[in-house]
C-alpha cells in the first residue's frame, strides 16, 4: 500500500509538473514576446540592475558582469575594449581577473573586423559572432583560444552615436542548448546602461577640470603680468620723485602698458564667460541624459519585478486557471 502510494504521488507530481512547463511556454510566448526561457531568473536581473545602478567605474561593472557569466558557464571568457571613435582604433582591452581588472593597451584598428561586424557594432543594439574564424580575431584582440576552439561574440558599446567599445564572450562551441551570450544578453544590456552612465559622468569630470586648469591658467598669467608692469612703474617712480622729460615719458607708457593689460584681462574674461555657458549647457544636457538613463533603469527593474512575480505565480500554483488569474493579476497592478 505505501508503495503504490507513493507511485501514485510521483505520478499526480509529475502530471503537475507537466502542466506547469506547458502553462510557462504559453505565458513566454504570449505575454514575453522575444524573450528566451533560458534567460537569467528575474530576481537576478533585478539584483544585477540595482547593483549596476550603483558601480562607480568600468571596472566595478565589468566585475559584476563576470560573475554572472561565470554563473551560466564556467568556460565562457568575457572582455570589454575601449575604443577611440575619432581614430577608429581599439585602445585598451579590459580582463576580468581573479584579483580585480587587468588593462593591457591596444593599437588595434576597428577596420581590421569584418564588415558586417562592424555594422552590428555601430547599432550597438545586438550581438555578431565570427563563426569559423572566432580563433583568428581571437588572437587578434591579444586573447588565448581554447584548445579545442569556439565562439567569439561580440556586442557594440555607442555613445552620443559613435562606438566608445564593445563587450567581447568567448565560449566553448555547443551542439545542443542555448548559447552563453543568448542567456547573458539581458545583464549585457543592463551593463550596457551602466556603461553610458560611467561614460557621461567621467566625460562632465574632465570637462569640468579642464575648465579649471584654463581658469587657472588665465589668472595665473594675467597676475604674473600685472605684477612685472607695477614692479617697472614703482621703480621708475622711485628713481624720479617728480617725473619730468623722458621719466614722465617712461611712466606713461608703464601706465599706457598696465592699460593695456587690463583690458587684454577683460577679454580674456568675456571669453572664460562664454567658455563656462558652454560647459554649462554641456552639464545640463549630460544631466537630461543621466535623468534618461536613470528612467530606462528603473523601467529595467520594474520588468524584472514583473518576471519575478510570474515565476513566483508558476511556482506556487497549482490549477492552471488559479495561476493565469494571478499573472493577470500582476499586469493589472501593472498598469
């Protein structure tokens, strides 16, 4: 009696288990649109997208990004290059390390890649692979393939419209199964934000310093000017107590040059003013975008909570009707 009790639990176990795949493929394929079943859990994504939000630096995010890719496979090689738009070169490769982020610099030139790879990089909005030749480009990029090959995929990083680099996965060649960069295609993207929000706040940085170090540049030699001219008309008063003939001559045109440097110290201003509104302007707009990127997080993390509260549903369900109702439930809060 235990036994056949049993064997008829595993089945009741079984059939519900059945049920529950069926109802969660109709749920992707209607409610999910393009979206993979072998993508990361929803509360991973969630966690990724608020851990991101708060990375300070390439680095930071690109540590984040190995850990998940470590976490789908332990093979699979992940890499970000920077690129320099205006050169078109590949200037530094960054590699995660046990010990943090090794940088190795590149002089690698961005035409060197296939066409269509190239096209796919300016998108900046899906992946490319190399195919047969992944090995070659490989060790073009200064990395080592795997003895017994693989698949170099890569996805476009723009910025403002140009390519600022690109995020590269290498991974074991596969017959069956889903690709590592198919299921880590959402924390990329999540990346992808992070990295657009690094980029912009060290672009508001340097432009920030580098209108300091002009300030300081003005006043430092405008002062050492100033200081040169009153030096030359206290002495030339100090030789001639009351200046007559040439020394009256000499002070006016102390006086005349001190003038002039006073007014070559006004223009210089005009033009700091209309620097510090350009900037100014630049901030502001870097600003807007930041608000942008904020936005696009925050509606990351609310899809995530969704994907978190079906799963939850799936799991906890056990009448299909039930499960369906809650998940319209979720959208309905949704909205």
């Amino acid at each position: 009696m235990c036994r056949r009790g049993n064997a008829t639990e595993t089945r009741r176990t079984e059939k519900l288990k059945l049920r529950t795949r069926k109802l969660k493929g109709f749920i992707d394929n209607s409610v999910c649109g393009n979206q993979t079943r072998h993508s990361m859990p929803p509360h991973t994504l969630a966690t990724l997208a608020t851990v991101l939000s708060a990375a300070r630096d390439a680095d930071a995010a690109l540590t984040l990004l190995q850990h998940e890719a470590l976490d789908i496979d332990k093979s699979a090689q992940l890499a970000l290059f920077l690129c320099d738009s205006r050169r078109a070169l590949i200037t530094e490769r960054l590699t995660p390390l046990a010990t943090g982020v090794g940088r190795t610099p590149l002089n690698v030139s961005v035409d060197h890649l296939p066409a269509p790879i190239r096209r796919s990089l300016m998108s900046g909005a899906t992946f490319a692979d190399f195919g047969a030749e992944s090995d070659d480009y490989l060790k073009l990029l200064g990395l080592t393939p795997q003895q017994d090959g693989g698949i170099l995929s890569i996805r476009g990083l723009t910025l403002d419209g140009e390519l600022a680099g690109f995020v590269a996965v290498y991974e074991p060649r596969k017959r069956f199964g889903n690709k590592v960069v198919e299921r880590l295609a959402p924390a990329i993207d999540l990346f992808a934000l992070a990295f657009e929000r690094i980029a912009e706040h060290d672009a508001r940085f340097e432009a920030v310093q580098a209108l300091e170090e002009l300030t300081r540049n003005i006043h430092t030699e405008y002062n050492k000017t100033v200081r040169g001219l009153k030096a030359e008309l206290d002495e030339a008063r100090a030789l001639n107590g009351s200046p007559e003939g040439a020394a009256a001559a000499r002070i006016a045109q102390l006086e005349q040059a001190l003038s002039n440097a006073a007014s070559e110290n006004s223009t210089r201003s005009a033009r700091l003013a209309a620097v510090e509104e350009q900037v100014s302007r630049a901030v502001s707009r870097l600003e807007e975008a930041h608000v942008e990127l904020h936005s696009q997080g925050e509606r990351s993390r609310e899809q995530g909570r969704v994907l978190y509260e079906i799963e939850r549903a799936l799991d906890m369900g056990d009448d299909p009707e039930d499960i369906v109702r809650k998940i319209r439930a979720v959208f309905s809060h949704r909205t």
